[in-house]
C-alpha cells in the first residue's frame, strides 16, 4: 500500500522533482495511484500540489 508516509520517504530519499515527475509518468502503476486517491493526493485524476508541498 502505498500511503503519506511512504510517499514522504521518496521524497526524502528521490527529491522532489523526482517524486513528482514519478506521480505524473505514465507509467505510474494503476494501484498506486488507486491508494494516493484515497489518500487526496490525487482528486479527480489530478494531483493536488497543496498537499504534495506540505509533505
């Protein structure tokens, strides 16, 4: 499962231009952007920087 505390260590561990660029790619596993939807990391198909800042 991916989660906040998950998605905080790659940002950590990858910057966050990677970590970004990971969240908007292609090839961005259907289930991890199923579990950062249930998160609010994404709304609607959409990426909510807010949120992504604040970590």
């Amino acid at each position: 499962m991916y989660d906040l505390a998950a998605l905080k260590r790659k940002i950590s561990k990858d910057g966050f231009q990677a970590t970004f660029d990971f969240l908007l790619s292609d090839n961005l596993p259907l289930q991890i952007k199923e579990d950062l939807t249930k998160e609010h990391v994404f709304n609607n198909g959409h990426l909510c920087l807010s949120l992504l800042y604040s970590l």
